[in-house]
C-alpha cells in the first residue's frame, strides 16, 4: 500500500555486477530503491536481465551498509569526522613517502567504480605521491588478455560487439562459462546457435555452454597451447589458412609455422586429452567458417602460462583471418562491470590513461603538463607485487573497493603480509573482510549513489545515474578523491564527474570524443576519438592497431603444482551464477543468497564413492596452503580427480587454498589448477 501511494521515480542505470554492461531502471519511491526492472530500450540487453541483474537494488539499503569513517584504536574501530580521517590519511601516507621514498605508497582502485573515480585514484597516487605502484584486480583476470593483445594486435579489448555473436557461424569458448558468469552474451550465443552457428567449447568442466555445444573438448588442465597448436597445425596440412590476410595483415608468420613443426596431431592430442579426430574436427570447422568468433575467459588467462594462452588464441585467429570483420574476433569476456574503464583509466602500474606507456618521454611530458608536476619514469607494482611488498618496501596502501582477502592467492599470506604495513587505508561500503584489517576505513557510495561512467566488456562507455543519496555520512568515492587530493595540494577543484570526463578525453586519444553530453541514450564504444566519431563496434578493420598483426610463439608449460600422491587432486576455483565475486554486495542481497547459501565443492561421484562420501556430506579440503571445510556436491559435471570449488564465500574461502605461482609477464596467479586433498569431515 505505501509503494502504491509513493510517487515513484524511474532512474536508468548500468548493473553493478558483470562486464555486459546491461541497462536497468532503478524505481524510487521516497529516496528508497524499491525495484529493478529491465530497460526495453538498451541495445545490448534488450530488455533482459539476469537474477543478479533483477535484484541489483537488494544490498543498497542493508543495515550493514558503513556510514562513517572509522579509525581502529586499541583494535576496535571508533567514529571519526571526515576533516580528522582526510588530514590523517594524507599525513600517513606522506610520512610513509617522506621516511621510505616515494614507492613505498601504493594504491589498488576499482573495477567496481566509475572511471572518473579510477582516473582521479591513479593521478593521485602519480600526481600526490609520484609512483607507478597503482593496479587493480584486473591483474588477478585478464592481465594475460592486456599483455598478450596489446603485443599481438596493438588492443587489449575485445575486438568485437556483444552483438555480433548472434551473427556468428562457429563461435568457440575457450575457458568461458558464460551462462553463469555473462549470462546476456551467452543469450547471444545461444540465438547464432538457433540460427545454426556451431558452438565449440572448451572446457575441463562439462559446463551449461558445453552441454549445449555441437563439439565439448574437456581439455586437460592448463593444456590449451597444445590443442590450439594441434589445431593450427592441422589447418596448414589441409591448406585451410587464409594465405592473403597472414601475408597482407601479419608479422612472425615463419617463425610461428616453424615452431608447429614440433606440435604433430599426436603430441597435441597427447597432451591436450582430446583425440585427434575431434581436434581434425574442431579446426576444420573454425577454419572454414564464413564468421568465426573466439571467446575467452579465465580459463585461459588464469594459469602460469596465461600470457601464452592468449598469444596462442590470437595467432589461430590471425591463422584463418577471423579479425576485422563483423561476427569475428577474439572476445575477452570482462567479470567486473567496469574493469575495462579501470584500465582505460590507468589503473594500471605501466599505463597512463589511454595505455599510454609510462616509459615513454612523450606521454609524460603531455601528462606532466596538464597534470603541473613530475612523474615517475618506471613502471609500479602490480596486486601480487604490493601484497609481496607489504611492510618491506610497501608502508602505506590505499584500498578502493577492493577486497584481497577474498581475491588474492593464499589469503592466509596476504593476510600476515597486510598486518606487517605501516598504515593501511580502506575504502568500502561494507566491512570487507580486508577492511576489517585497516588502521583507517573510509564509507564510499554504491553504483546506485553516483553519476559518471562504466565502460563494458564490448568497449561502451555509458552512463551511470544517482538514484539515491549514500547511508549516514558517506561519500561518493568520486568526492573522497577530490578531498584526499585537495589535502594533498592538487588541483583536485572538480565539482562534477563530467569535467573529469573531460579531462581525460583532453588527455586519452581512444576516449578523445566522448563526454557527458554525449552518452545518452546508450554510450559510445571506444576508440571514439572526436566530437562527431559515432565510436567502433569492432576493431581492426583493414590494419590492425599496432600495424600488422604478430604471431607469437607461445611457449607451452603445464601447471606449477600437479597432484602427487599426498594431494591427488586438481583443483580449480571459480564464479557461480548468483554470486558475484568476493560476495561483498550479491551475499548481502536476500534474494540471491537465498538461490546459494552455503560453500560447496564438486566432486565426480567415483572420487566421492572412494572417499566414502555422500551428497551433502561435510568435506574437508586441504592444500599446502590451507584447508576449508564444506559441503559435497556430486555431479559429473567436473573431471575424475578434480574438484571445483566457488570463490565466493568468506567461510570458507577458496582463496585459502590456492598459490601464488605467477604468469611471469602479466603476474596472474594460476587459480585453476593446484593439488588438493579431500576429507570426509565428521564434524560438519
Ligand atoms: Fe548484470 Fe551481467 Fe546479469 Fe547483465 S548479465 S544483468 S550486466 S550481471
């Protein structure tokens, strides 16, 4: 009845949760959020939402919500006012630069806000405290994605739309379970696969997408370089490759078909676990494929040789020429809803906004000019780098939304790491369980809080509008920056996100086109590089962005921790339907956590049956690292030998058990395969 008689205002807006980016409309009834619905008009999502989507208001108004800043004395957190948590702040942070040198201040941003909060958090950390050391957790999904592209091709994104899946003929996942973790592009998928696409997945798990795929290669654990060779091979012996686009659009052609020579059918299938024959198979129809288009995720990305894995999926496509066309290219699907804008942004240790290098003289100088002040020459530290360096060579660090100590590998040593700094500062809307660790914590604002901008997995940037005011005295973090700044004595006199926008398309040539004014109805895809530049729904039309495409050798090197005898399982951690992440805002919203409450690990029934365990059994599972406890779920859904195990839950963490063996370009952990063991718990 109140809802009834509320005047109700309808806001659209941008899901908080994944990279698709789809559009939603918040219902406001007396500045409370009472609904969401779907925007008919948005032109990726169509008027669809996921479960996350749907109830994407649910956390907004959670009585946990943090209200004001709070300061840890004698180990209990006090409230302070905002004037004593910004002068305090800025004073640890320059006494840890003052006493240690500059790079002892490092900074993680945000996937999860705007990219006017991730430009203003990146200057300050290269402007305030001159040094690199800013990153985020894009490291820990697609930093393979970012190295191995921008090598290959000259562009870290995904070449291609959203969109253009439905337009494809042989569509190929690698490492992608889309239905759960982009469900709207999986939609996508699945309408090319009504219309008579081939859908080809590749996967050690027999996920939803492989169970509705024509071809399931249940690929050995980390073995997708000897499968893509064998592929690649196999299309030179047919004489299936497009000649003129290697020879007119490509580099490093001879060195890569060389190098094939020691990847005959029977090695590839040997080591990949796929017979010859589905390899033949799989090739041949990728090859001949009018549209071709790659997906990839972190089934890819996530492992020692993660680099090497994106090289390897790039040369395949520049192999059959599937780039630069409508309905092609190489997808990196994006997890977070703005971890492309935080890249673009450059909260990244090597890249200025733009990933503009900077190592290089003339990009400084640019940056230096518009930004009046010096700055660091080398490249920062990444994620795993900070969190290595906590207490040594890292003093202070500053946290925006981030939430290591559900992310990171071995959280038992991050944890031990983060205790050792100096001064420790988080930003959140809710008592994480890395903010439960600071000295100082700060309440920032949720995506339903603040206007500014989110850029999706296909490149769009697009806007994001305040429905709602945040809890008690917080901030937006776009204002917390704009205080921290000021304090710090830069020129940080914003008074709305667009005049940041603005800035950065001054400052960044990809986004030299777009500003506030010009978002509405729905966004611009980068490189929009002027006023009247419509954007780009797919790249590399003609030229590649580097010039010409670059094969690659991708070196194969399996998993760094394979099971022995002790721990005789493979384990490989993941992302559910329902949950997002480190559960921060999906475990606070009751609907749901309702459709999954309680951590679980899949198990093939022949291991369970061996270990005398049943459905719902509590189990323990332990790795060098750690052990956590929870509960069976048998499916055969997994490989014999190999355990899945969500990462979503703080009881029990997954992170707990995996390590810190690291890709050594890009630094990102191989959270999909390490040895495990598994108990029968008693006590459960
Ligand atoms: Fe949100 Fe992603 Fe679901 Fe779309 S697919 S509603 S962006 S979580």
């Amino acid at each position: 009845h109140w809802i009834q008689t509320m005047k109700i205002d309808y806001i659209k807006t941008i899901c908080p949760y994944c990279g698709c980016g789809c559009g939603l409309i918040l219902e406001v009834a007396d500045g409370i959020i009472v609904n969401t619905r779907q925007d008919m008009d948005h032109p990726v999502s169509k008027g669809h939402l996921c479960m996350k989507g749907w109830n994407a208001h649910e956390f907004v108004h959670h009585p946990k919500r943090l209200t004001s800043p709070l300061l840890k004395i004698n180990n209990q957190f006090q409230k302070i006012s905002w004037d004593e948590a910004i002068t305090l702040a800025m004073e640890k942070f320059k006494a840890a630069a003052d006493t240690h040198g500059p790079d002892a201040v490092a900074g993680l941003s945000s996937a999860r806000c705007s990219n006017e909060e991730n430009y203003l958090f990146q200057k300050l950390i290269r402007a305030g405290f001159h040094t690199n050391n800013v990153d985020h957790c894009a490291r820990l999904c697609h930093g393979p994605t970012a190295a191995a592209m921008t090598r290959a091709l000259g562009s870290g994104a995904m070449t291609n739309s959203i969109d253009d899946f439905a337009g494809a003929d042989c569509i190929i996942m690698f490492g992608s379970n889309a239905a759960e973790t982009h469900p709207i592009i999986m939609g996508q998928i699945y309408e090319a696969c009504a219309k008579g696409a081939t859908l080809i997945v590749v996967d050690p798990r027999t996920t939803e997408p492989a169970k509705n795929a024509k071809f399931h290669l249940p690929v050995n654990f980390g073995a997708d370089i000897p499968l893509i060779n064998g592929m690649m091979r196999h299309i030179l012996d047919c004489g299936l490759e497009d000649r003129s686009f290697v020879s007119q659009r490509t580099e490093g052609f001879e060195a890569m078909e060389q190098a094939l020579e020691l990847w005959p059918m029977e090695r590839a299938a040997q080591i990949s676990g796929i017979s010859p024959e589905k390899i033949a198979q799989v090739a041949e129809c990728y090859a001949r494929a009018q549209n071709a288009s790659i997906v990839f995720c972190m089934g890819i990305t996530q492992h020692t040789c993660g680099t090497a894995n994106v090289h390897a999926v790039c040369n395949l496509a520049m192999l059959c020429g599937q780039l630069g066309r409508p309905f092609t290219g190489i997808n990196p699907l994006r997890g977070q809803n703005n971890v492309q804008g935080a890249c673009d942004m450059g909260a990244l240790p090597d890249f200025l906004p733009g990933y503009q290098g900077v190592t290089s003289p003339d990009v400084r100088s640019k940056f230096q000019a518009a930004w009046g002040t010096p700055l660091p020459v080398t490249p920062g530290l990444t994620v795993t780098e900070m969190t290595a360096g906590a207490g040594e060579t890292v003093r202070a660090l500053y946290i925006m939304a981030e939430n290591p100590m559900m992310s990171d590998p071995d959280i038992h040593s991050v944890k031990n790491r983060l205790g050792k700094l100096d001064f420790l500062m988080v930003q959140d809307i809710f008592m994480t369980e890395t903010a439960r660790l600071a000295d100082l914590v700060l309440p920032g604002a949720c995506f339903a809080e603040k206007t500014g901008t989110f850029t999706s997995t296909e490149r769009r940037v697009q806007l994001l509008r305040k429905a709602v005011s945040p809890p008690g005295e917080a901030m937006d973090d776009f204002s917390i920056l704009c205080c921290l700044g000021k304090e710090l004595g830069l020129d940080f006199n914003y008074t709305d996100p667009g005049q940041v926008m603005d800035e950065i398309a001054g400052l960044t040539p990809i986004y030299g086109g777009i500003g506030f004014s010009r978002l509405a109805p729905h966004g611009l895809q980068w490189p929009c590089v002027s006023q009247d530049d419509p954007g780009t729904p797919y790249l590399h039309h003609q030229t590649f962005s580097r010039g010409r495409g670059l094969f690659v050798v991708p070196d194969y090197t399996p998993p760094m921790e394979i099971p022995d005898p002790d721990y005789p399982f493979t384990l490989v951690t993941g992302r559910i339907f329902c949950h997002y992440h480190t559960g921060t805002m999906t475990r606070r919203s009751p609907t749901l956590s309702q459709e999954s409450s309680t951590p679980f690990v899949q198990i093939h029934p022949q291991d369970a049956q061996v270990s005398g365990i049943v459905q719902g059994d509590g189990v323990r599972v332990s790795t060098r690292r750690g052990s956590i406890v929870l509960s069976a779920r048998l499916t055969r859904d997994v490989k014999p030998g190999s355990l899945f195990v969500p990462f979503h839950f703080a009881e029990a963490p997954a992170n707990a058990l995996t390590h810190e063996a690291l890709d050594p370009v890009s630094k990102i952990p191989e959270f999909k395969a390490c040895a495990a063991r598994l108990e029968r718990e008693d006590k459960y």
